[in-house]
C-alpha cells in the first residue's frame, strides 16, 4: 500500500499548531496539497468535530487519499484542483471562511516513488515530472524546446545552480544529435557538465537541476505567489495557517507573505495605530522551524522542511470583501 511507505513530515507539529482552531464543531481545515492524506487523516481521527476539504492536482493523489479516508464519511471531501484555486473551492465546497488551512509544498512521496514519473534523478525514467500527469508540458518539452537563455535562467533561478550555462550548452549540444526523452540521459549531461571537483559535496550533482525542471513544469512558484494571500482570506478570524517548504525560494516567499500580515502597515509617527492598519496575523513559530534528530531519523526526507504558521487576527478591507461577495447566503 502506498500509505504504508509514506510518513507525513512534522505530523504532530502539524496537528499542535492547527487544533486549536479546530476545536469548534463543524470547524473546517482544508489540506491544499492532500497527497496520500497523511495529516487528514490524523487531523480527522484526533479532532472528530473536523471536517477536512482536500486538494490536489494529481489525480492518482486524490484516488489514493479518497480510498484512505473513506471510513470519515462525509467529513472529507477530496477535490481535483491546483492549491491556488483555495478561493473558489471554498466558496464552492464549504461557502465560508474556514478555521484551518495546511500546505505541504513541493514534490510528494507519491511522486518520488513513482519512477516512471521521472521526479527522481536516482532512475532512468521518462523525462516528464508533471504532477497532473493529464496535462501541460513535460520536462522533455522544456529541454528540447526551450532556448539557451530560458534555460539558463530556469537553472539559475529555480535551481540555484552556478553552472547554469554549461548545463545549458550541453543540453544543446545532445538536442542536436536527437531529442532528449530519458532522466539518465540529464543525469549524464549536467555530470558532464559540472567540474569534477564541484561534484564532490552537496549529494547528486542533478538535483538542483531536476528540482529547477520541476519548478518550471508545474509552474509552483507562480501558484505559490498566487495561493498565499488567497490563503490567508480564506481563513477565518482566529483561523490558523500551516504551511511546509523544501527549498529557500518556497520559503521566502511565505515567510514574506506570513510577515506582511504580522507587520502594522502604519505610517511611523502616528500617535493611535488605526485599526486597519494593526496587523492581521500572528505568528505562531519564530522562524522556519526544522525537523528534530528524532523526526530525522524515521524521516529522512524532512531533512529541508521548513515550517511557518500564523493566526488570523482581524478582518481586512479585503477579507470584508470577499465575505460579502464570496460567502454570501
């Protein structure tokens, strides 16, 4: 069973930070990226008030969790959808604000097991790394089609990678003779590649590389953009946001999203903070908080998670909004 091989990551932090605000009957989390329903399912076996709304965009995710949590009954409902659509899934599904809301971001086990999947450069596989296998281009697609300086910049940006350019150029030089299709074939362009010497430190010289494809593929840091500030207005007053990042560029975009809203927006100086202006959130970690030797040990792959969660202090003009034009009735 895939289940059996899967431990979610910081599960009982998780539940620590969420279930305060999910005391209340009829209380509402929703799980932004369901995976194989780890944490739903121990959210809904430890909170039997709860009813959990879960997300995801691959479809074997949402087979696998469904069949998972069946024994919940209609406590949980398993939704075909991208986490940046929170909004209109909420407004659909629930049709009010909810009391919780947990993203678990980045690739999923599920994903990483499945070799043909291509995630995982430890296999030769197709190269495609789509989470919704049903759509959009594949990792093929981009090094094939995309120019030397696209490339570049994808291997710079979402990969971290200094030697962006000649990974690039050896990209062009292999296209040339036939179009790449197989992850062994990567593997053994970016070995190439980089010097010998940058190979002997930071594990598997194509991991930034794969990572970088992937980001691109499944465009996840445009939806992260998207999804967090819709996050935080889809949450109720006194709801709590959770969310888990693998690598720097998912974390600092929520660590500025979770500080926006923790800051007073207003101008130094003033002797009253106006009400609108006191910050909307509070932070409930200080910091990225990481996995301990105990969590590290039964879970190799929370080695990067960084955690960060905030409370929903006050109403904004937006979230009044969207009350009015989303929760109507």
């Amino acid at each position: 069973m895939h289940e059996q091989r899967h431990v979610p990551v910081l599960l009982d932090r998780c539940v620590e930070l969420l279930a305060p605000a999910l005391t209340e009957p009829e209380s509402v989390l929703v799980d932004v990226t369901l995976g194989m329903g780890g944490h739903s399912e121990a959210l809904l076996s430890r909170l039997p008030g709860l009813r959990v709304v879960g997300l995801d965009r691959d479809p074997q995710a949402i087979e696998i969790a469904s069949a998972r949590l069946a024994p919940f009954g209609e406590r949980f409902t398993a939704v075909h959808a991208i986490y940046d659509d929170v909004l209109d899934v909420v407004q659909d599904v629930v049709g009010r604000p909810v009391q919780g809301l947990l993203g678990d971001l980045g690739v999923s086990s599920l994903q990483l097991d499945e070799v043909e999947r291509g995630f995982s450069y430890a296999h030769d596989a197709p190269l495609d790394m789509r989470m919704d296998a049903s759509t959009g281009i594949t990792a093929a697609d981009v090094l094939n089609g995309y120019d030397e300086a696209d490339l570049v910049r994808i291997l710079r940006t979402y990969g971290e990678e200094r030697f962006a350019p000649r990974i690039a150029r050896g990209v062009l030089e292999a296209r040339r003779r036939a179009p790449l299709a197989r992850t062994s074939e990567l593997v053994s362009i970016v070995r190439a590649a980089i010097p010998a010497a940058a190979r002997q430190t930071g594990g598997n010289p194509a991991k930034r590389t794969f990572q970088a494809l992937r980001i691109e593929v499944n465009g996840e840091l445009s939806t992260l953009e998207s999804f967090l500030p819709d996050a935080v207005e889809t949450l109720a007053v006194g709801g709590r946001i959770v969310v888990m990042s693998y690598q720097s560029l998912e974390d600092r975009l929520v660590k500025l999203a979770l500080a926006r809203g923790a800051r007073s927006s207003a101008p130094a100086g003033l002797p009253v903070e106006p009400e609108t202006h006191r910050p909307y959130l509070e932070l409930l970690t200080r910091g990225a908080e990481q996995a301990g030797a105990s969590e590290l040990e039964a879970n190799p792959r929370s080695a990067s998670v960084r955690l960060r969660a905030a409370e929903r202090l006050r109403p904004t003009p937006e979230h009044m909004l969207l009350r009015s034009a989303r929760w109507a009735g």
